[in-house]
C-alpha cells in the first residue's frame, strides 16, 4: 500500500511539473516550460509607451509577451518568443518581455510586422494621431477628445480622471489658467486588435499640451 501511495505521489508531481508554467526557483534547476520558440503566438499582449513633447515628435517604446507556448509533439513549454520585427526603417531579431524602441511614421502611425520562423507575417498598422493629437488650446480652453477605452488625467490642479467611454461626445474642456500641470497623462487598452482582431494594447502616453 505504501509503495503504490508512493507511486501515485510520483505521477501526481510529473503531472505538475509537466503541465503548470514555471514559477521560479534557483537558476539552473531547468523547467519544461522554460525556453524561446520562433513560432507565432496565437494572440498578443502588447505595450507602448508613448512621451509626446509640445507641438513635437513623440519617442515610443513597445513590449510584447503572450503568455506560454506549447509544443503537443514534445510535450514542452515556452516562455519567450524570438520573431523578427519590421518597419520601413529597420530589421531585427526581437526577443518577448523586452523593451524596443519604434519609430512612428509622418502620419502618426506605427506599422510594423512580426515574421516568425516559418516565414508567417501578422502586419501591424495601428494610428495614434486621435492620441497625439488629441488637443486643441483655444485662448485659455483646452479641449480635449478622451476616446473608447482611454483616460486623460491633469495632475496638480484637483482634476479626476476622466474616461472616454462615460462622456457623451468623447470631449472634455478645460482652463489653461486652472494651474494643471504642463504634463498630462493619456492612457489606452484596446482589445481586438491586429491582423485577426486577437491581440491586446496597453498604450500610456504622457503628453505636454504646452511649453
């Protein structure tokens, strides 16, 4: 009876092993679901950062993951992805979880396509001119449009958060003479986005709406 308690112990914690993601532990201790695949994810976790400097040129960073991968023939996991990531202006290996810098066009879009391994191509074009350019200062009035699944925050003159999907027109108004801060935040999640409508985008932008 021991013996069989024993064995079922053993196939319980292969089980474990073999199936659950890794947690962590000592470097070296290897895992099954440790390791880089250059094949696509089914979908997309994506993350940009935007800082957008007064009537100028915006520097962007983009993070991507997507969760674990697993390979049914041999039963293995993996954690990261490598796929090549390309724009009109450049070429290179990416690796998931890391932070890139990416290059906006003249018309505020950013276009770019994964291409895994086997050659397989999911084409990027997303606009960001509605958050670039999301205000308008007319005298001492500043207008801003807050859209679908964004928020605009002011800091340093008791302004609350407002969010795109709980104002009427998408427009909030308010004055340059209130004392806010030159650096306001912007922030997006968009879902269904990409060439099969899959992938999730976290945007933050931080924007100065004046010198």
């Amino acid at each position: 009876m021991k013996k069989l308690w024993m064995l079922l112990v053993s196939v319980v914690l292969c089980f474990v092993a073999c199936d659950m993601p890794a947690t962590g532990g000592n470097p070296g201790e290897g895992s099954p679901c440790k390791g880089v695949t250059q094949n696509h994810a089914n979908k997309y976790y994506f993350d940009l950062t935007l800082k957008c400097r007064y009537r100028g040129k915006c520097d962007a960073k983009l993070f991507f993951d997507a969760g674990y991968y697993r390979d049914s023939l041999s039963s293995r996991c993996f954690s990261d992805y490598e796929l090549d990531f390309v724009t009109t202006e450049t070429s290179k290996k990416v690796l998931s979880a890391k932070e890139y810098n990416v290059p906006f066009e003249s018309d505020d879009h950013l276009r770019f396509s994964l291409i895994d391994i086997n050659n397989v191509e999911k084409k990027y074009d997303i606009d960001f001119s509605g958050i670039i350019n999301s205000y308008t200062v007319r005298g001492d009035s500043v207008d801003v449009n807050v859209m679908k699944g964004c928020s605009f925050k002011l800091y340093y003159c008791n302004k609350e958060a407002v969010y795109g999907d709980q104002l009427l027109d998408g427009k909030y108004t308010f004055l340059a003479t209130e004392g806010c801060d030159k650096e306001s935040s912007y922030r997006c999640l968009w879902h269904n986005q990409g060439p099969f409508q899959k992938d999730d985008l976290n945007i933050s932008a931080t924007i100065y709406w004046k010198k």
